[in-house]
C-alpha cells in the first residue's frame, strides 16, 4: 500500500504506448508549472501490481490523489479533460 499525502498524479505509462509519448510532454510541461503538486510516472510493465491494484486496463490512465484518497481518473491522452483534471484538483492551496 502506498501513502501519498498532498496532491499526486500519478501517469500510468508504457514504454510502446504510442497516445502515452503523445502527453508525455504536456504532462511534463505542466508539472513545472505546478511543483506544489507530486507526479508521478508508473510503468505497468514493470510494476504490474501496483497497475492491479488500480485497475489500470488502458494507458495513459492518470489517477489523481489528495491526501491519500483518490479523487478522480482520465483514461486515454485526452488532453482537455487531463487539464482539467489537474486544474480542478491540483489548485494551488493559497498558503496561510
């Protein structure tokens, strides 16, 4: 079991995934436009529970996580709705 507190995105990726090198640069461009938040990259060939676990059948899927509970999930290289995922719940928390 995995822990992930904050806000994550987690890619779940392969390395023949034509649509996954498709996002794999609109991904990464937003990333360092938002280092509060955590992103990850899991490739299912070689961590094929943990894509189990999540019942990932098609990739790209990116699951979004807050404080630990998952709160959404894009299946395919649906640009829009990715961004809009990731604006929806990867806000930045206006600091105190």
């Amino acid at each position: 079991d995995c822990f992930f507190f904050g806000q994550v995105v987690v890619d779940f990726t392969a390395s023949w995934c034509g649509p996954c090198r498709f996002i794999a640069p609109i991904l990464a461009d937003v990333a360092k436009k938002m280092p509060h938040v955590v992103f990850l990259k899991v490739d299912v060939d070689e961590l094929r529970a943990v894509s189990e676990e999540h019942q990932v059948e098609a990739m790209p899927t990116f699951i979004f996580f807050k404080e630990g509970k998952m709160v959404d999930k894009v299946v395919g290289a649906k640009k829009d709705e990715l961004l809009a995922s990731i604006d929806k719940h990867a806000a930045k928390v206006a600091s105190a």
